[in-house]
C-alpha cells in the first residue's frame, strides 16, 4: 500500500509511490503513560504490514497500554524508531506526519470518552475538528457508526449513562469516525460477558475482513488482551509481552506452544 491519504482528502498516492509497513518499530524502547522516562519494553523490533491482525497478549502492568499508545504517535519511543506508514513518529504535529497518524484510529481501555459531551458529540467530535465541519453536519456523518454500534438509541445520553462495555462501542465509533487504515484496540474483551465478547470479536472479524462501513476494505488491526484464547483462530499474527520484551510468534502457533511456556499461559494451556 502506498503513503496514506491525508485528512483534507487529497488525491491518493500512484502505484510508482514507495511501499511501506503500516506500522514500524525498530529497536525501540517504549515509555510509560504514566512517566515517559520509565522504560516498560526494550529493544521492540515489530513490523505490521497492511492487512495484517495482531493480537498482543500480556498479563497486567506488562506494558500493553503503553506500547499501544506508542504504536498511534501519541508518543514517541524513548530511543529507536518509529514508523508510520513510513512517516518517523516524532513529538509535535508536523502536516506531513500528522497525515499519517490520522490513518490510526485507537480505542482505549475504557473508552476515555469526553463526559461533557453527548455519545453522539463523543462521536462526531474528530469529523468536526479535522474536516471543519458544522456540530449539524458532523453529527450526520456520525449516524451510520452509531447506528453501526447499535449507540443510536443513547446518542443524546451522556456517557456517564451507559455501562463501561458501551462507552467502549462510542470509544471504537469514534476511532472510526475519520475512516483510519489501522485500528488499535486495547483490551476490550477484559471483563466482558459472552454476549458482548461476541459481539467485539465479531465487529473486529468484519473490519478484519471489510466492512461496510469502510467501502468492505478490510483494516489493519492491532488488539491487546491478557488472554489470547478468543484471539487463537481469528488473529493471523501473534505475539507476547513479558519481562519487558516483545517477542513475536514467527513460527504458527501451535509450533510455538512447545518452546514458549509464558504463550501457553496466555492461552491456558494447562501443562
């Protein structure tokens, strides 16, 4: 895939263009949220390509928050590199990077919803703010995601009126709303009954796959969680965080429970 468009939509890249990774780490070392000098992950050498399915299983405080908020440019790595779309993640918000992190879109544990603001303003907000649109007009184009996620009902609520399973569907409608290339999704199914484990697995095979919200052009998509069971036949790429290391799975996975016992934890696999 070439370069990716940027939020004023101007005319996509030709085939002659470079092709590169979605997402790129090179020797990187990853910060906390909570103090950006304190190193949670060393020397993270990942590459995502377009189309791919990541999920990234860690046990608690092993670092997937953070190194999930690094991977959207919301920071950059304490030493190494980063890359989107190949774009170097840097602080500031130069044009020409911040082309390339708005094909991110990222849905925090919780939602981290704006609680002033409506569901449906929560939704809308990115649409108004980076294509200068009307509160009306924003909040139009929003319809279909929160009809999407079945939010239409509670689009006048505050989300302080809904559970923290359905802040998560306005956090996911809103990471949406600018049509991103790549979805990072951070734990969602943490705590979830069945039903709604279902329905998040779901909605994260069709935008795997194409859905229709997105013209059926499947996404790049990145998922964290503590147990990488319900992940075990939908993620195509696998990999776990322990110790303070990133080590991905190479190998099909069935191959790498024989070596990994910290993988065979994350999947349950009692010994």
């Amino acid at each position: 895939m070439a370069a990716p468009r940027s939020y004023s939509n101007s005319q996509r890249p030709t085939a002659s263009e470079p092709v590169y990774p979605a997402l790129q780490m090179i020797d990187a070392e990853i910060g906390s949220l909570k103090s950006a000098d304190l190193v949670v992950l060393h020397e993270v050498n990942w590459r995502v390509a377009v189309g791919d399915y990541w999920a990234l299983g860690g046990l608690q405080a092993s670092g997937k928050s953070d190194l999930l908020a690094t991977a959207a440019g919301l920071m950059p790595p304490v030493k190494g590199a980063h890359l989107l779309f190949g774009k170097q993640v840097r602080a500031g918000f130069e044009p020409d990077f911040l082309a390339a992190r708005l094909c991110v879109g990222i849905v925090f544990e919780g939602g981290r919803l704006l609680h002033h603001l409506t569901i449906g303003e929560n939704v809308a907000l990115p649409i108004r703010y980076h294509e200068r649109l009307s509160l009306s007009e924003a909040l139009a184009r929003a319809d279909a995601l929160l009809d999407a996620m079945g939010l239409k009902p509670y689009a006048q609520h505050l989300p302080g009126a809904l559970s923290r399973n359905w802040q998560q569907r306005v956090a996911l409608a809103r990471a949406l709303a600018l049509r991103p290339e790549v979805l990072l999704v951070d734990n969602v199914v943490s705590g979830l009954d069945p039903r709604e484990a279902s329905w998040w697995l779901d909605i994260l095979d069709k935008l795997a796959s194409g859905h229709e919200l997105l013209d059926n052009k499947p996404m790049t998509l990145v998922t964290t969680t503590g147990d990488l069971r319900p992940f075990r036949n939908r993620a195509r790429q696998f990999a776990a965080l322990h110790e303070k290391k990133f080590i991905p799975f190479d190998q099909p996975l069935e191959n790498a429970l024989a070596t990994n016992a910290h993988l065979r934890e994350l999947l349950g696999v009692v010994e």
